[in-house]
C-alpha cells in the first residue's frame, strides 16, 4: 500500500543485527562532522506507528510505512512542496527539460553529505538512479524509456530519454520506491542496499526489530535553503533522536499517546477523536485530503484473472457501507468514485459513473455470464489497519450476498506486503493509496505493482498520458485511463477517507502531512 499502501514505515561500522537482509549498523562510534544543528541532543520524540516496516530500504517498497520512517534517513533528487508542487531537495534546481522533452540536466547541489561523512559525488548519483531503475516498482516503469543516465561534469547529471515521459520528475521525487541518493558503494546490483546510509536530516542508530528504531541527528546535514513548505525547503534536526515503535493495536497507540507515552500516534480510529479533544496535553492531527481504500485484485492469476468476475465485484459492492463501517464518522469519509477528488486538476465525475452502480442482481448475472463456479476468493486484510478491516468484513458480506465464495485471511501488515509478492497467494486484499499530484504515481498503474495490472489498452492508455507534455490534454487522457480503470476493473477505489493522528501537546513545529515528518519540530519542556 502505498501509504496509498500504508503499506509506511548500515554501514559496517558498530554492532550489527540482521533486519530484512540488511545489516543495521550502530552508529555511536562514527565521527561527525563539524556542521552541528541546534537542538538538543538529548531530546526523544517517540512515534508511535501501525507495526513494523517490513524493510528499511526505501528503494524496493511502495509501503508508507515505510517511507514515513526512510523519510528522514534517505533523500531523493526533488520533493514536493506544501502545494504538491515539485522542488529541489539534493538538487540544486529543477531540471532543464529539452524542447523535444527527452533530455533532463539536472544540477546538483554542493557539499551534501552521507552519514559517513563523504561527499556527494555525481557518480553517486548515477549510481543511485541505475540502481532505482533495476530495483524500484516506480523506477521499473521508467527503466524502458532510458536511453542513458550520466554525468555531466562535477555537478550535474543527464537523464536521456527513447520518448518524451512527462512524470520523470515527480517519480524522483516520491518517497517511497524511491531513487534515494546513496553512496555508490553500498549498491550491489538490483538487490537491497548493502547499508542504510542516506544524505538525510537522520541516520539510523539501532534497530530492534518489533521493539524499536531509533533514529539520531546526522550533525553534518546540508540542509536546502528556503522556507519550509510541505516536504521542501530548510530541513533542521532540533530533535536530537526520532524513535519509531510499531504499536499494532489502535487502543494501544491512542492509550499510549494519551499517557504521554509517545509524542506521536498514527492512523488512529475515527471515533476516537472526542477522546482525544478532550484530552489535556495532546491535540488530535486530521490530514484531508488524505488517502483513498482500495481492494486490488490480482489481475494476472487465478480466478480474479477474469476480468468479468471483476466486473462482478464492483457490481456487488457498496462504498457508503464499507466506508462508514471502516471509519465510522460521516466526517472523516466521502463516498467519492473519481480517483482525483473534486477540486482537484484530474476530477472526473463521468468516467467513474460505476463507482455507485451496486446491484446484486447485477453482479450475480455476471458471475453467471463469468462462468463462476464457487471458487474461494482468497482477499487478505489486517487488523493492524483497523478501518481496512471493518471494510474487508462488509465486502465478505456483500460479495457472499450477490454469489461469491470468499476465503478472508487475516495477517499482519509484514505478512500481507511479503504475501502480495506472490502472484499464486491470493486473489485480492486491502490496502489504501495515499493523495499523489502527479497519477503516474498511483501504484495500480504500475504493471510490476501486486495486481499487475497490464492489460493491451491500459498499456497504450497509459503511454499515451505519459508522453503527452501539455496539462489539458494530459486531462484528456487521464479520462481515457480512468475510464478504462472502471471498465476493467483491477481495483475498487472504496471511496476518499481523512486521516486522525494525534500529538503531544508539547511536540512543536509539526505540518501535517501524509507521510509524517519530525524535522523542523521541538519539544518544549
């Protein structure tokens, strides 16, 4: 899931510990380099997050939990501004396009620093975007369109490409799958990185897996200039250590966070928000526009292969239901089809007419026409994503209702992520997508994302979107795209849903965001 998953969530120096076939390295004994930022160094923030990231290699996942966690250790080329507006963050600018949209100069900025204590080098650069190519779902999409990636003296980089591709930028820019800058060192093929070492405003300390990770200052960050907006501009670690801990059961992190045992909890219930206002010391955090559910099925193998059956589902489903079964207050849901919401540049309510279609009778005539014969529909959920949950137990309902056999597997996030790997293990499961400007970036586009959606007209549909540089005619074919979304049916967009977290009163500084962040945040005693 991108945290449109949530899915969201080492050098060889120190004592190490096996996590995810990474080695986490303590980093106690590496020297730091003289560029100190203020704060103090003994100040904790404790995250509290939905459980463990099943990785820290931010490059092979879409997972948000993973990102939101990666974030601050890892850094990519541009990042996107409190508008969803691209900047600089290791780049010194924006790129300079060509006329015909092929060739993107991308200069870099001076004096960034691993956690080492090495310089960015421009072969570090190149390095990292070769190795996004190979090994991210995001960077594989772009991987085919590359003619060549390479340096072009000591401070830029050149991306050429077969064809014009309009989402090159915002793909670098995105957080999770991402083309994090790393030392060219630490790259081993398409493979995990060898070490987590980043350019971030953080770097990791330890990580015990179920218990904690700790991240501490990296006192030799090169900040990029500028106010702070959104994920851009100046980055400043006051805090002296950021510490995530997977906490699974929503009470507990509600609990938790009302105790003043964390500083910070995520995706939290709905209802728990009178709690949480009336609570003295912490403040409740409501992201909107946040993210949207999705059950994605698997399009390649078994019985969801077909494309009728599909049809069927969304046929048999009800959003309203399963959305007010998921998040409970009307408040924080909006039973909206179009993938963009209204008010945003790629709304569209016409192509997405048979969101609100539900007819049993509908989609028992289909699985009929499909040719269904009770096969078990195997979808898996989490209770770590509780509202996810609510709905996967409405949509069993609903779909044993109009005709259907469903097989509900219930796992832990971890398992479920690895799981989705797998294209024989199941037929659907529950995730949600968190907001992107650019639709490139919405993972079930992705024909190596789990569902693998890749149909002939997708593909044509999709390389026509990406090639088409001007903004109302990307409009026009966005249509195209969604159209084909509901006419093919690899997913069910559930609806638009907002997102309750709550912080200590004494946490400072905080921006909600999709994907939270703890830099240019303080603690006040």
């Amino acid at each position: 899931m991108t945290r449109f998953s949530r899915r969201l969530f080492n050098t060889a120096l120190g004592t190490t510990i096996a996590t995810g076939g990474l080695s986490t390295s303590i980093l106690g004994a590496w020297t730091t380099p003289a560029r100190a930022q203020s704060g103090t160094a003994a100040s904790v923030v404790t995250v509290a997050t939905i459980g463990e990231p099943p990785t820290l290699d931010p490059v092979g996942t879409t997972s948000d939990l993973v990102s939101i966690i990666t974030q601050h250790m890892f850094e990519t080329l541009f990042t996107f501004d409190g508008d969803w507006k691209l900047a600089p963050l290791v780049a010194s600018a924006l790129p300079q396009v060509s006329a015909d949209g092929k060739t993107y100069t991308i200069p870099l900025r001076g004096g960034v620093t691993f956690h080492d204590g090495s310089t960015v080098t421009v072969d570090d650069v190149v390095a990292s975007l070769d190795h996004w190519t190979k090994a991210s779902p995001r960077g594989k999409t772009v991987a085919p369109l590359v003619e060549s990636i390479a340096a072009k003296g000591a401070d830029s980089v050149v991306v050429a490409l077969k064809e014009p591709f309009a989402p090159l930028t915002a793909l670098l820019a995105m957080n999770n799958g991402a083309a994090a800058i790393v030392p060219k060192s630490v790259i081993d093929g398409p493979g995990a990185l060898k070490s987590l070492i980043g350019t971030g405003p953080y770097k990791l300390l330890e990580h015990k897996p179920d218990q904690y990770i700790r991240l501490v200052r990296h006192d030799g960050y090169a900040s990029p200039a500028g106010a702070p907006s959104g994920y851009a501009g100046s980055r400043k670690a006051t805090i002296g250590e950021v510490r995530f801990v997977p906490v699974p059961n929503a009470a507990t992190r509600v609990s938790g966070v009302l105790a003043g045992q964390y500083q910070f909890a995520d995706s939290l219930p709905a209802e728990t928000l009178p709690r949480i206002k009336d609570a003295a010391g912490v403040k409740p955090v409501i992201v909107k526009p946040f993210g949207f559910p999705l059950m994605i099925m698997n399009t390649k193998t078994g019985v969801m292969a077909n494309p009728k059956l599909r049809q069927a589902v969304l046929a048999a489903l009800d959003p309203g239901d399963m959305l007010l079964a998921g998040l409970g207050d009307p408040a924080f849901v909006a039973a909206e089809g179009s993938i963009y919401a209204p008010g945003t540049p790629y709304y569209d309510a016409a192509s997405a007419k048979p969101y609100a279609d539900h007819a049993p009778g509908k989609a028992a005539e289909l699985l009929k026409a499909a040719g269904y014969k009770g096969e078990p529909i195997r979808i898996m959920t989490s209770v770590q994503y509780e509202f996810l949950y609510k709905m996967s137990m409405v949509a069993q309902a609903q779909l044993e209702l109009a005709g259907f056999k469903v097989d509900l597997q219930v796992l832990d996030w971890a398992t479920l992520l690895q799981r989705r790997g797998d294209e024989k293990a199941w037929d659907a499961f529950f995730t949600y997508h968190t907001f992107v400007p650019e639709p490139s970036l919405i993972t079930v586009l992705n024909p190596s994302y789990p569902g693998w959606w890749d149909s002939p007209a997708k593909r044509e549909a999709l390389a026509a979107f990406n090639r088409e540089m001007d903004p109302a005619a990307r409009k026009t074919k966005w249509v195209a795209l969604q159209t084909l979304f509901y006419s093919e049916v690899p997913s069910v967009k559930v609806g638009e849903f907002y997102n309750l977290a709550a912080a200590s009163d004494k946490l400072t500084g905080y921006t909600p965001t999709p994907w939270p962040f703890f830099w240019n945040t303080s603690l006040k005693s």
